[in-house]
C-alpha cells in the first residue's frame, strides 16, 4: 500500500499505521514539517558610497549584491523607498547564476 499527504501548515503531526485496526509497531510517528527557506541565510554586500561625502550620488545606479545560496528554494523580491518622500524608486534585479543575484536600484 501507499499513502500520501502533502502538509499545508508547519508543525509537528501524529502519523498512526494500522494494519487490521491495530498500530502496526512504533506507531504512531511523529512528523515534523518545516519550512526548507531561511531568509536568516540570505547574504547582501551593500555597495560603497559613489561621492567622497559618503553618499550616492543622485542619477546613479545602486548595485546590491545578493547571495541566497544557503537560504533555500524561494524567490527574491525587493523594494525601494525614499524614506522622506515615500515615492517608491525604480529597481531591477537580475539574477547572475543560481542564488546570487544583483539588485539595480535608481535613485530619482
């Protein structure tokens, strides 16, 4: 015979085999369901500050550096905010080989 389940919430699950209506031996198991993402894991090089004030200089891109490589199967989203304004600036990010990435930030 052959069961499946497919689990939707993480957790700790009771998983109890019986044959003929009795629990076969060491039943039941427990299950544990975790998630295999770790955004803990994600690294980011920020980049240096394009003028010798220390700033990035209006115009010009903002190259981040991102490594996802020990975090897990997911996806890379980003956004960018002017804190003052709260107008949301332009970004791309590419992706250069699995799990690392650069995000292209515009500043306006």
């Amino acid at each position: 015979y052959k069961a499946e389940y497919t689990p939707t919430e993480l957790g700790d699950y009771s998983l109890n085999i019986k044959w003929s209506g009795h629990s076969i031996s060491d039943s039941p198991f427990t299950v544990r369901c975790y998630s295999d993402v770790d955004p803990s894991k994600v690294k980011v090089n920020r980049p240096r500050a394009t003028t010798r004030s220390g700033r990035y200089a209006l115009g010009r891109p903002i190259l981040y550096r991102v490594n996802s490589e020990q975090a897990g199967k997911g996806t890379l989203s980003a956004s960018a905010v002017n804190r003052l304004t709260g107008k949301v600036l332009p970004l791309n990010i590419l992706q250069n080989s699995e799990g690392q990435f650069t995000v292209d930030v515009q500043p306006t």
